[in-house]
C-alpha cells in the first residue's frame, strides 16, 4: 500500500514514474526532479508529480516531514535578477551532477565530473571559473548556495536584498509601529500633547509588552519622522486641530466640475474680506464680500460689498449685476470700457443700448448657480428672483468648499492681488494682523466698492486700489492694458477719509 505524503521539502528521494528522483528544487507550483541514475533534470508541476499512482517519498520518517514553503515565481522579479538566480541554478547543478541543460548525454566538462571529481573539487572548480569570469566567488559562497538550493530550490538563489519585503515605513520595527499606531488611536479626543510625550508613552507601552530590555525606542529626530509617517499612512492625527479637520472632511465628488460654455455653471458665496472700511456709524469693520464667478470662463460677474452680515435681498442684487452690463465710472480710464476690448461693441450696441457706455466686464447669463448651505443663498427671496429669471439653482453639501473651489479660489486672488494693497489690510490669519489696524486710515464702504468695481475690471497695481504701487506693468484679471497710468480715481496725493 502506498504511503501518503502531504508534505514534501527539498532534497527528498521520490519515487515518480517508476523511477527514483531527487526533489531538487521548488518554485511556486513547479518542481524539478533529478533522475537518479542518468542525472536528467525534469521540471514538473508539483500537482502532477503528487497525483501520480506511484508517488511515494523515500527514506523520510514521518517526524522528518515539514510543509513545503511557498515562494513566489520568479516572474514576479526584475529580468536581472531573474537571470541571476538562473545562472546560479545552473552553476549548481553542473557541480552536483556534472550537467547542464537538457543534453544529459553530453560529458561532463573538465573538471565536474562526479565519477572523478569529488564534491569539494568541483566546488572549487567552480569557484575558480566564476573568479576567472570577474565575480570573485569563493569556495564557501558556492557551498552556501548549494545549501540554499537544496533548501528552498531556486528560489533561495535569488538575492536576498531583492526579495525583502519593505514596508511604507522603511527598516523601521513593526513593533514600534504598531505601539505608535496604538497611542495615536488612544488620544483620539484628548487634548494634543507633544512628540515627547507621545515617544514616552511608545516606550511605555513597549516596556509593558516586551519588557525593559526588549525593543528600544527610536531616536527623537526618527521616532518624529516615523510618528509623522504613521499618522499619515493610518488615517491618524497627531493634533486635535487635525483629528477635527478630519472629521469634518467631506466625501469629495466622484468627477471635477467642468463647464464648458459660459454661464453653464456660476458659483457664488460670501466672505470677510481683509479690509478694514468705515460703516454708516463711523466705526472700522470688515466687510463682507458676496462674489459670483464663472467656472467656464473664470471671470467675476459681480462682487458685492456689505457690511457683516448680508441679506438676502444683497444676494439677489448679485445675480441680477449679472446679467446686466456695468456702466463706466466719469473718472475711470478709457481702455477699460467695453468699447476699448476686442469684443464686437457695435454689434453688441445694435442688439442692447446699455452696452453703449459698459465697462469691459463680462455680461453672463447664468444656466446653473451653485451655492453652498448658507441661510442668504437658501432664502425665499433669493430662490423667487432665481426662479424669475429662469436660473436653476444647485445647493453643495454642507462643509464641502472643493464643491465650489472656483470662487473659493477667487476669495483667495482677491487677498493677495487686492487686499494686501488697500488700507486698513488686517492680513489673512491674526499671526499676520498689525497691532493698530483699527487706526490706521481707511476707505468708507462706497469708496472700497468703487475700487473693487475698477479692479475687477483692471485688476492691477496703481489701477487696484492704492497709489503707493509703482509697478509700471501688472496683472489684471479681465483685461491686460498695455501700459498703467495715472489714477483718475485716486489722486496720489489724496488720502483715505477716516
């Protein structure tokens, strides 16, 4: 009766076909058989060779069996190093056997003869031929590789830099990655502390599991680093300000918004500007801004200045500015009429007589509004003047800005090509606010709304909304005049009522 092997290893006698082979070599589903006797190499599916009826392994207890280790194909790995294992394969064969390839008729090469070379003389024959080719291969290494062989088959000949697994997290001890994950999960919700602290809780943490002596705790500059690196890679903050930036993280969209017509999608929201201004009772707030931009096109159609708090009915001025042309200041420049643009302005006079004294901003007609959750936009008196004038009427979900990135964007051009040169400029964060903002001298609320009004439609240095700025050529944001001159709004020697 045939005894039944479930397990078989590297350098087992086998009985297959009727004939006794040596298992010489394991790769994935693949095996390699050594004939005993005429030496011929056969490789085989290790499936095919333990389903055969007359399968057996030779001169093996059953204490001696061990599970045959599971390595993957070289296929898996880099043509050279493929071709580097391969090469080693055959080297160790022609020293075990004396023969390489499938011509086992052939004889042995000087030298790698079995029945006149022992083991160790075709060892250091190898060794001298590979050292003669430029490798420099000694004795011992050949040896080492044949052991290697025998025990995992060609797999083992592959090197080992190669087929070591590396994490995200470099060379660093799974152990302390995994107290590090620990102590991040933990203070979910407590106040943030410091990297030192959290490097003394890992050591705690790795004292109680594996002892005083058992895992050391990374330097401070590498444990910082690899503190960092978790945190990334594990969805965890290292601060409380970040757990709650995470959690208040919207699902983002499955597409980005594209327009490709003007007017098909127009985005609209409000907020502080960086200005001080002068209000109706004489004191110095900021302001709130309302704006309109066009995803196609990225042009500001309207933008509204209020003082903190704007109504509804301010909204729904916004989107009629839209649609209706701007008229030209009496001390705004020439060239920033629609007259002076590219545009057809006398095709567009015949269709709409406004047009005869417009500024040269863009006259869209919006298809869609995007808005966000914010009770100005969700009022009654803004959806009827949308609905009145034929707009659709799309709200974003709550604490999602990405919905409406272009205008967030357009806040964000506004501080630094506008604000920052106005007077009365708080800065965008308070680690930016001067100490006496609220006495410096300020625009009033009108006279801010008629420099916004210009510099959207010129938006650019001397032309923006300070003399101070002396750059002969700027950016602008609807049109590019070739050359800046002299404010007719603003005179340089004019200063801003208080």
């Amino acid at each position: 009766m045939k005894r039944v092997v479930d397990v078989v290893k590297v350098g087992d006698r086998i009985r297959f076909e009727d004939r006794v082979h040596v298992l010489a070599g394991l790769d994935g589903t693949r095996c390699r058989l050594l004939a005993e006797g005429d030496a011929s190499v056969r490789v085989l599916l290790l499936t095919q060779v333990l389903g055969a009826p007359d399968f057996d392994v030779l001169d093996q207890p059953p204490s001696a069996r061990r599970r045959v280790p599971v390595h993957g194909p070289l296929d898996g790995l880099g043509p050279e190093v493929r071709e580097k294992a391969l090469a080693w394969e055959r080297h160790i064969l022609e020293v075990e056997t004396g023969h390489v390839g499938p011509r086992q008729d052939w004889p042995p090469r000087p030298g790698y003869d079995p029945a006149v070379h022992s083991l160790a003389e075709r060892e250091a024959a190898k060794a001298a031929e590979l050292t003669a080719a430029g490798q420099a291969i000694s004795v011992a290494t050949v040896r080492r590789m044949r052991a290697r062989y025998r025990k995992e088959g060609v797999w083992g000949l592959v090197d080992g830099r190669r087929k070591r697994e590396r994490s995200v997290f470099g060379q660093a001890d799974p152990r302390v990655v995994a107290a590090i994950t620990g102590a991040l999960t933990e203070q979910r919700g407590r106040s943030t502390g410091t990297l030192s602290r959290l490097r003394r809780q890992v050591a705690w943490v790795l004292q109680d599991i594996h002892g005083p002596e058992g895992v050391a705790v990374p330097p401070v500059a590498t444990f910082n680093r690899l503190a960092r690196a978790v945190a990334e890679q594990q969805g965890l903050a290292l601060t409380a300000v970040g757990e709650r930036r995470r959690a208040s993280r919207p699902v983002p969209v499955f597409t980005p918004t594209h327009a490709m017509a003007p007017g098909e999608l127009v985005m609209m929201d409000s907020t502080l500007l960086d200005v001080m201004v002068v209000c109706e009772d004489g004191r110095a707030r900021r302001p709130e801004l309302t704006m309109a931009v066009d995803v196609a096109t990225r042009s500001i159609t309207a933008a509204v200045l209020r003082p903190k708090g704007t109504k509804a009915v301010d909204a729904a001025v916004l989107l009629a500015q839209t649609l209706v042309p701007q008229p030209m200041r009496p001390h705004w420049l020439q060239y920033l009429s629609m007259a002076a643009s590219v545009i057809p302005h006398t095709r567009l006079v015949s269709i709409d007589t406004r047009m005869q004294g417009a500024a040269a901003r863009p006259v869209i007609r919006p298809t869609t509004v995007v808005i966000d959750q914010g009770k100005v936009f969700v009022s009654r008196c803004f959806l009827a003047a949308a609905e009145h004038l034929g707009i659709s009427v799309q709200p974003c979900p709550p604490a999602s800005g990405h919905a409406k990135g272009q205008v967030e964007r357009g806040f964000g051009a506004i501080g630094t090509l506008f604000a920052q040169y106005v007077a009365g400029y708080t800065g965008n964060s308070i680690a930016t606010r001067g100490s006496n903002v609220e006495d410096e001298a300020c625009w009033t609320l009108p006279q801010l709304q008629d420099l916004l009004d210009e510099w959207v439609v010129c938006a650019g240095g001397r032309n923006a909304a300070t003399s101070a700025c002396g750059t002969p050529s700027c950016p602008v944001w609807h049109s590019r005049p070739t050359r800046c001159g002299p404010r007719s709004s603003v005179s340089p020697d004019m200063s801003p009522s208080r």
